[in-house]
C-alpha cells in the first residue's frame, strides 16, 4: 500500500469542503427537505415511542398518515404541528 503525506494545506481544504456539507445539509433541514414522508420506524425513534402507542396515536386520529402498498407513511410537517399544537406552557400567570 503506497504511503502518502499529508500537508497542513490539505487538512485545511479538507476542513473546508467539510464545513461546507455541514451548511448544505443545516440548509436543507432548516428549509425542510431533508425528508418529507417518514415510515413508522422513523416516526418510532424520532418520537420515541413504542409501536403500540403509535398505533394509538393514529387510531385515535392525533397524527394523520397515509397507507400505499401496506406501508404507512407519515408527513414530518403534519408530525411538527402536531407537537406544536400539544405544547404544555407552564408559566406564573397560569
């Protein structure tokens, strides 16, 4: 296996072109196209429940999904106002 140095300068390029896929992927998950439809597994670990309880979750009509092929999807913006509209505010003026 061929040996190859390292520089200084190409630890700094490398630093770089790292920092700029940081940025593009904050970008895009600030802009929110990182994912659109999650399947139930990711809705499991994103909100860390169990899938009894995401079953109930969408039984009793709290997060809205769609069914294709079997497969259930969820969309991560209708997740989002659902947390949004079941904040708890407790404050001194409650």
């Amino acid at each position: 296996m061929p040996t190859s140095i390292i520089t200084t300068d190409d630890l700094r390029e490398f630093k770089m072109e790292l920092l700029d896929d940081i940025k593009n992927l904050l970008a895009k998950q600030a802009s929110g196209k990182i994912k659109k439809y999650l399947k139930s597994s990711e809705v499991m670990d994103l909100l860390q429940v169990s899938p009894g309880t995401l079953q109930n979750l969408r039984i009793n009509g709290t997060l809205p999904y769609t069914k294709v092929g079997g497969i259930i999807y969820y969309d991560a913006e209708e997740i989002q106002k659902v947390m949004d509209a079941n904040r708890v505010h407790h404050g001194l003026n409650s």
